[in-house]
C-alpha cells in the first residue's frame, strides 16, 4: 500500500467516483487540482502579502548592504533583525507549494500502485489520448509538454510585469515543463494544471496596486 494510506485511499476513492459519475479521469485530476488551489488561496494571499512586504524592505535591505560592505556576518544578522521588527519571513513564499506535496505524492502513487484497498486498482485502466495516465510518456506527452510550455511562457512574462521580488523564481514554471516528461502522465496533468492555476494567479492577484494620481496644487 502507497504511504498516506487513509489519504490515499479517499483520493483514490474520489477519482473512481468521479470517473464513476461520468467524468475522464483526466479532468477528474484537473477538477481536484483546482479545488486544492482553491482550498490553498488563503496560504497564497499570505505569500502575496509576504512578497509585498519584502518588496517594501528592499532601501532598507540596500542600506544595510551598504553599511556592512565585507562583513556578512555582520549584514546577516542585522538583515535578520530587520525581518524580525517587520515581521517578515522570506520563506513565506514556500508555504503553497509545501501545502502540494501531500497531494502529489498521493496522485503518483494512486496511479502507479497494482492494488489499493486491497482491491485492484481500477484507475491502471484510464488513460488520455490513448496513453495510460500510469504510463511516461506515450502519444500524449509532447501534447501535454506543448501546452505547459506555453503556459510556462505566459507564467514568466506575467511574472516579470508584476515585478515580483525574486525574479529567478519566474523561472520555476520551466522546471514543471522538464519535471512533467519524467512523471507517470496523470501526474503531468497535475502539474499542467497547478501551473496554469499560479500563472492565473500572477496574473490576477499580483498586479501591482494602482499608483494614485497626484493632482497639482492650485
């Protein structure tokens, strides 16, 4: 049996119910990934928040670079200083995608596993343009490749305009793109999926805050 047993197995037992009542087993991957972003949008306004602050920190951030030029110990500990009277963690981004790894680690394994429950596993038989969702590779990949390569595109430039904090961190959706060719494909949908989601959410929740206008006086 595949670790997070009980989790596993109501997992498990939510996608044969929605494949069940009609649904491919593919967008039964999807609709979960989306109500999992949904479920994790509260962590994801606390990362944006977090974000904001650390933007707002970087003059203060400059000066104490300035101040303590060759001695790092010295800058570390004053810049630890500094996110303790703010109140700022700048691992704080980390927390969604931490919050994921459970449910990824359980969808590899559902769909790889010969039995679950003691009974056989009858997600082994699902399978996406001919390809089953246990199964690397297959006719489906440079489909799904394809699509999460485009929205890795759009991903990074809408990062970039957003001016995030860390801009390697626009990068991160390409690494999905080279992760996604080495996992079963039910967990590439997952990752299409998930990426798109925080593509959607670049977009949408991180746009900078309109500037006010300043009217001229007189």
């Amino acid at each position: 049996m595949p670790s997070f047993g009980p989790f596993t197995v109501f997992t498990y037992d939510l996608l044969v119910t929605l494949m069940s009542a009609g649904l491919p087993a593919a967008a039964a991957i999807a609709l979960l990934t989306v109500a999992l972003r949904i479920a994790l949008l509260p962590l994801t306004l606390r990362q944006i928040r977090a974000e904001r602050r650390m933007n707002a920190l970087k003059p203060q951030l400059t000066e104490l670079a300035t101040k303590h030029r060759g001695d790092p110990l010295a800058l570390h500990q004053a810049t630890l200083d500094l996110y303790r009277r703010e109140n700022v963690s700048p691992f704080g981004g980390i927390l969604p995608v931490l919050a994921q790894a459970p449910f990824f680690a359980v969808l590899y394994s559902v769909f790889l596993a010969p039995t679950v429950g003691g009974e056989a596993n009858l997600l082994l038989a699902a399978d996406l343009f001919g390809t089953p969702l246990g199964a690397r590779g297959g006719a489906a990949l440079p489909v799904l490749l394809g699509v999460l390569v485009l929205i890795a595109a759009v991903a990074t430039i809408s990062a970039r305009r957003t001016h995030r904090q860390n801009r390697a961190l626009s990068w991160l959706p390409y690494l999905s793109v080279a992760f996604a060719a080495f996992v079963p494909l039910a967990a590439g949908v997952y990752v299409l999926v998930t990426t798109a989601w925080s593509a959607l959410e670049t977009a949408v929740l991180r746009r900078q805050p309109a500037q006010p206008v300043t009217q001229p006086a007189g």
